[in-house]
C-alpha cells in the first residue's frame, strides 16, 4: 500500500460513497419533498437506468441480437431453398430420383418381378 494514500488509488471513491455526488440534486416529485428526510437515498427509484423498459432489457440480454440473427437466418434458408444454391441441387437430386425409380422399375419389369 503506498505510504500515506489508498491501495488503488484511480478508483473513483467519490462516487461511491454513501450519499454519491450525482444525487446531490435529486429530488422527488410533488410537495413531499421538502419533508421528507430520505429523498436522496431515494432517488435511485426515479433514475431512468432503474426504469421498468431498462429492467426488462438487462433481464434478456441478447435478445434483440439473436431476435436478428435469426431473422437473417431464416430469410437466407428461404432465398436458399427458392433460388439459391440448394435449389439447383435439389433439382438435380430429383432428376437422379425420378431416373433411378424409371431404372428400378424397367429392371423389375426385366426380371418378371421375381426376386
């Protein structure tokens, strides 16, 4: 620990005192203010970072990102399976299908259907 000081001393203390300076100004709506005796340890309640919308936003963190994600995701597979790339190879692969079942059918018919 430095002689005479604090062990970190770039930590901002300041801010994290009991009655922190960004409340100094805080105040709570309406006429109760004046008696009341708690207004700056409860101001934190009225801060927008506490909001309901903020609240819920931390509780799904990545939502909005994976909301995206799979969006993108899904509009690809469809132009895929339209036009893309799996749509040729899905055509050649019926094209060999619909030729192998004319090739098992004529190689039955061959054989007399006996096995």
């Amino acid at each position: 620990m430095p002689q005479g000081g604090r062990e970190f001393t770039l930590f901002p203390f300041r801010l994290f005192r009991l009655n922190p300076p960004f409340l100094d100004n805080a105040v709570l709506p309406g006429p109760i203010e004046e008696i009341y005796p708690w207004r700056r340890r409860e101001a934190w309640r009225s801060d927008p970072f506490f909001s309901r919308a903020n609240r819920m936003r931390a509780s799904v963190p990545g939502l909005l990102l994976a909301s995206i994600a799979f969006a993108a995701f899904v509009a690809y597979d469809q132009w895929d399976q339209a036009s893309g790339p799996a749509s040729i190879e899905r055509k050649k692969w019926e094209e060999w299908m619909h030729e192998r079942e004319k090739r098992i059918a004529a190689e039955e018919g061959h054989h007399g259907g006996h096995h």
